[in-house]
C-alpha cells in the first residue's frame, strides 16, 4: 500500500520525459534549437554553446538550474515562470544532448 501510494506521489510530482520534452520545445527550443545546438537565426546571434559541448555538460546540475532560474547573459531568466520541479527537469534534459 505505501509503495503504491509513493508512486502515485512521484508519478504526480516529477515530470514525464515526454513533458520535459514538450516544455524544452515550447520554452528553449527557438534559441537552443531541436538539437540543442543552437543552430538557430537567435542562436547563432547570441552565440549560444551546444549542449553537447564540454562548456555545458562540464556544469553542474546546480549551475544549470541556476542558469535557467536567473537567465545568463541575454538570456531569459526562467524562475518566475516555471516551477523549481520544471526547472530541475530542463537541466536533466541538457544532459541527454551530450555526445554519445
């Protein structure tokens, strides 16, 4: 009963792939681009680094949530408009566009 009360829980709690996935599209995607390259007209202006790149996936998680929750350079702090849970999701996220 407990164990089943505690998957409840967390299934309600922490985001799906899926919806990290939609989120990363509709909140990062037009500057990081589909691949997190940032490949795109705004990411190529704002010479944003790869998620791929050394400079990135050497961050910790801490910095990255940082980075979104304040914004960095140009970029637009994210803090006042998705949850801490929504924040922590995104920076897993930028760990699976490193190379493989």
């Amino acid at each position: 009963m407990r164990s089943t009360i505690f998957l409840i829980i967390l299934a309600i709690a922490v985001p799906t792939y899926a919806d990290t996935a939609a989120l990363y599209k509709t909140k990062c995607a037009m500057c990081h681009g589909a691949t997190g390259n940032g490949d795109t007209a705004v990411g190529k202006k704002m010479g944003i680094k790869p998620f791929a790149s050394d400079a990135v996936q050497k961050q910790t998680d801490a910095q990255l949530i940082d980075i979104i929750t304040k914004g960095k350079g140009k970029m637009t702090a994210f803090g006042g408009k998705l949850s801490a849970d929504e924040i922590k999701a995104l920076a897993s996220h930028i760990r699976t566009f490193a190379k493989k």
